[in-house]
C-alpha cells in the first residue's frame, strides 16, 4: 500500500513538473512576440541588403536582424524625456549608415544576452539638419526636426569630444569642407540611468572611423573587433543596472 502510495506521489509530482515546465516555456514564448516596431525594424535594415548606396558606388552590407530586436521607434520628445529623468538605451541609427549595418546585430545580440527589454530607437534620416555645397561654400538648406537643437544640447557630453570633427562635406576634388556643426553621429549608442548620460559609444571601433583611410565601413568587422565591440556594448548596457559609484569618472 505505502509503495502504491509513493509510486501515485512521484507520478503527480513528474506531471506538476511537467506542466511547470510548459506553463514556463508558453511564457517565455509570449514574452518572445515581436512588436511591430520591431518587424519593422528588421525589415527596413534587411530591405537594403545587397542594394546600393544613394551614390552607387557601394553594395548595402547583408545583415540579418532577428525579428524579436527589442527595438521601439521613439520621437525626439521621448529621447528628451528620458534624457531628463528617465532610463534606458538610446540608440541613433538609419539604415543607409553602413556603420549602422556593421554593428546593429552585436548590439542586438549583447541586448539580449544581458537581459535587456527594450531599445529605444531613433531613425535620424530626418532628424539632422541638411547641407550641400553652393560655389564650393556648405549652406543649409534643411534645418531638420524642431527639437533637434533641444537633442544636441542633451547629448552634449556624448558629441563634445568630437568637437574637432565637426560634420563636412566632400566637393568634386574629395575636398572636405567643414560646416562647424557639431553633430549627433550615429551609430551612437547611449545609455542613460535617472536621467544621467552613465555611457555612451560612437560608431564602431578605430578602423571604421569617419576620417581613417580606406572604407572599411563597407567591410565585415573581423572577429578580433566583433569582440571588442560586444565588449564595449556590455559594458554600456552594465551602466544601467550598475551598482553607483561616485568615485567613476560618471559623476552623481
């Protein structure tokens, strides 16, 4: 009887576990639904695989962007009010931006592995102010978003170290002519805690910097700079649930 007892228990107790264990897995499955911000995010960076850039001279970089990204489009209100008191990752790309399409799968994949929710996301194709050349002289000729200027001022701290490289054009002659603007690059990724800038990140690493020679922006990161880059974007997205430290160069 006491065996018919126990055999009955360790059976309910293998279904319990079993149940347990779908009930967790339908969880987690639901949780894993992708947003339609972020279809449509995987598909406006995957639309321009293998086409050309707007001067047709290079071929787009083929990236696969997983369907659950953690990407949520955000307007520059929403940037301003994080940047003001609230938390989380921001992140300035477009499409086109062959840096963009080097590093948007390692930071998706980091993202993730670290357990992060959500990636807030701005598309600057419009944002930024736009310029062309007049008889060799850069002119304005759109002033872009209207709380642009209001973005700058905020990220200051993020843009002010590229102060000697303020935004330029390139004439006919591969002249760069400089139009003194300082300019939110992108990629840029930035992680804000409180409504503190704790970390941020510009571009990709040193060799596909605007400015080096050559176009390795055009070029696969090799393995070496996959994994300085996945190192850089943890230690980013660490900010945000890091421990506070007023001894940091961070400040409080």
């Amino acid at each position: 009887m006491n065996k018919k007892i126990a055999m009955s228990l360790v059976v309910l107790l293998m279904i319990s576990m079993a149940a347990f264990l779908v009930g967790c897995n339908r969880a987690e499955e639901q949780q894993r639904i992708p947003t339609e911000d972020m279809l449509r995010f995987a598909q406006e960076y995957e639309a321009l695989n293998r086409q050309q850039n707007a001067a047709g001279t290079r071929t787009m970089k083929t990236i696969d962007i997983p369907e659950y990204n953690l990407m949520r489009y955000v307007t520059p209100e929403e940037i301003l009010d994080i940047a003001d008191n609230g938390t989380g990752l921001i992140f300035f790309s477009f499409p086109q931006c062959p840096w963009c399409r080097q590093m948007t799968p390692l930071l998706i994949d980091v993202a993730l592995e670290m357990g992060l929710d959500v990636i807030h996301h701005i598309d600057m194709t419009t944002i930024r102010t736009t310029w062309e050349l007049q008889d060799g002289v850069p002119v304005m000729i759109d002033p872009g978003h209207d709380r642009y200027q209001d973005l700058l001022v905020a990220f200051e701290r993020v843009i002010e170290p590229l102060a000697l490289n303020p935004f330029h054009l390139v004439d006919e002659e591969g002249n760069r002519i400089s139009t003194e603007e300082l300019r939110i690059y992108v990629p840029t990724v930035v992680a804000i805690r409180d409504g503190r800038i704790v970390d941020s990140h510009v571009y990709t690493v040193e060799r596909s910097a605007p400015g080096n020679e050559g176009n390795y922006q055009w070029e696969p990161l090799n393995d070496d700079e996959e994994a300085e880059l996945r190192a850089i974007y943890r230690r980013v997205i660490g900010q945000l649930t890091a421990v506070e430290d007023c001894g940091n160069n961070l400040g409080c």
